[in-house]
C-alpha cells in the first residue's frame, strides 16, 4: 500500500521565479492538504482539496495556487516566489475532509 | 535531511524511562487531537489521536491525555528507546474548519 509521495524531494529557485511541487494521496485517499514548514517551527495549513475544489485555505497570499486532479493528485504552484518562501513543503491526504491526514515526506524549497 | 527544530524547547531522557511531552492548545472549540512524531529529513508521522469525547487514549507504549478544562494535550511514552528521538507535535482540528493547527513542537532526545 503506497503511501504519500512528492515530488521533487529538493528544488532550487531564484526570487521572482515559479514553482510546482507535486503529489500523490496514499492509496484509497480523496482529500489532499498543503502545509508549509520553515525551519524550526509546525507545519501552517496552506489550502486543501477536494472534489478538485479548494474547500479551505489558510492565511497565505493568492501567490500561493493549487490543483487537484479526477485521480485525487495534486499539485501546488508559488508565483512571484520571494526569499521567505524557502520551506519544507508537505502534502497530506486523508479520507475526506475531517479524517485524519497522512503525510508526505516533503519538498524541500529553497529560494536564492 | 534537513534539520526539523532547531531551536525548539527540548526533552531530554534516558533509555527505558517515560517521556511526557505537553502541548497546549488555544481553541475550546477543537474536538480532535492528533500527535505527530517528525524525525530529520521526513515528514511528520502520525502517531495517536484522540477525540474530545475522551480524556484519555492509549496505543502501543503510548498514551494521549486530554484536558479540556484547561485546553491541555499531553503525549506519554513508555520506556523510550533512542528510536523516539524526533520532533513531536501536537496538532488540533476544529469542525469549524478543514485545517490541522500545529502546536510548536518539542524536540525528544534519548540517551542511551
């Protein structure tokens, strides 16, 4: 049973430059959750997706972008990306919205 | 990997003691508790949860105590081996939103 995976593992960018990082929900899940989680702090809730609809979103600008698609994957776009972006990125699927969510290892941005 | 927690608050215990790692939350209305355990380089991995109809859930050499008077979530292990040394963090979910809020983690170090 495959768990949830992301890609790419590491991704360098410059500012202003845009990104895409990928996943894949555990197997049998429908539901997909973006975190963002710097350095030395908890992972902050970015948006998630269901049905291929964003059904909510955290405190992060509309720089912050997202897709789910019919198979449940997802994928998550930054435009304009500043310095303050470099992150551990995590996706976490769960079994509609208020189950409990399984996380991914993780993309590790950084922004030069 | 990258370094998850680098300036966190820290537990540290001898192998086979108990470990007791608190965590507080701020929102009464939070019906579901999770801990996550995030060791370098991986995603947080989930370890117990407990619904707020309880104020105390036990798994395999851990147990989750919940407060509500006092909005107070605690996670023990028992007879901690060097494997529990990662970041732990304690995460609540309100029916009020589709998001997990995450505490600031704690950082459990064993000695052997």
């Amino acid at each position: 049973d495959a768990g949830v995976t992301q890609s790419p593992t590491h991704l360098i960018k410059t500012r202003g430059q845009q990104v895409t990082l990928r996943c894949s929900p555990k197997s049998g899940h429908d539901t997909v959750s973006w975190y963002q989680q710097a350095l030395g702090q908890g992972p902050q809730f970015i948006f998630q997706y269901y049905e291929e609809e964003e059904r909510q979103r955290g405190n992060f600008p509309d720089r912050f972008s997202g897709h789910q698609f019919p198979n449940y994957s997802s994928e998550l776009n930054v435009n304009a990306l500043l310095l303050g972006d470099s992150a551990l990125y995590l996706c976490a699927s769960s079994l509609g919205a208020t189950d409990t969510q399984y996380f991914g290892p993780g993309t590790r941005l950084t922004v030069l | 990997g990258e370094s998850v927690g680098l300036h966190l608050p820290t537990l540290s215990v001898q192998e086979g003691d108990n470990s007791i790692i608190n965590c507080a939350y701020s929102n009464s209305a939070s019906d579901y508790f999770i801990w996550y355990k995030q060791e370098s380089g991986k995603g947080p991995q989930f370890i117990i949860d407990i619904r707020s109809n309880m104020d105390k859930r036990q798994g395999q050499r851990v147990t989750v105590l919940l407060n509500k008077t006092v909005k107070h979530l605690s996670l023990q292990i028992a007879a901690t081996q060097p494997g529990d040394s990662a970041v732990y963090f304690c995460a609540e979910y309100s029916n009020a939103g589709n998001m997990l809020t995450f505490g600031g983690g704690t950082r459990l170090m064993v000695k052997p």
